[in-house]
C-alpha cells in the first residue's frame, strides 16, 4: 500500500497541511489529541503574523517573535512526522516559509 504524501506548510486561515487534493483536516489524522491541540494552537498564531487592518503595513510580530514562531513549529513539524511515522510522509515547506516570512517581511519596530 503506498505511503499517503503530507505538505506541511502555512497559510492564512488555520491551514498547515495538504494533500495533492486540498486541505487536510488534522484532527481526522491518527495522532495524539495534545498534537492536534497544539497544531490548532501554531496554525490560529500563524495568522498574527499579518496586519489584517492594513495587510501592506509591517507585520505586528517582530522578527524575534516569526523566528521563535517557526522554531515551535519545526518542533511540532518533528512530533507529527514521529506519530505518522510509517503511515504518511510529511513534506516540510518550512525552510520555504521561514524564508519568506524573515527575509521578505518587515516587522514592528524595524
């Protein structure tokens, strides 16, 4: 049975992860409800990284508070891969997001 290929990556709106068809649910997945708990928790603070009153104005977040953000979520991103181990292969896009997010943002106070 071939292994189900996961995308780890964020987007506006609670998402981090798909499938070559959308968006995956992941409190459906077979991991630990403290998991799911803190994967709602990193994919609702994701969308703190944009001023929603004026999205072209610098992010509220400073570039300490997006670094330690991708640092927790690297360390979420290694706790799903350890559960779904064996049951889906997890792509990591957040090399890809932290560099956008640090490197093509401005931030509060800069």
């Amino acid at each position: 049975m071939a292994v189900r290929i996961l995308k780890f990556e964020f987007e506006y709106g609670g998402i981090c992860l798909w499938d070559n068809k959308g968006v995956i649910d992941h409190c459906a997945l077979p991991i630990s409800d403290s998991l799911k708990e803190d994967l709602n928790c990193i994919c609702e603070e994701f969308d703190g990284v944009i001023n929603w009153s004026d999205p072209h104005e610098p992010s509220p977040w400073t570039r300490k508070q997006c670094s330690d953000f991708f640092d927790r979520a690297e360390t979420i991103l290694q706790r799903l891969q350890a559960e779904l181990d064996g049951k889906y292969e997890i792509i990591s896009c957040l090399d890809k997001d932290r560099r956008i997010y640090l490197e093509e943002n401005t931030f509060s106070g800069e």
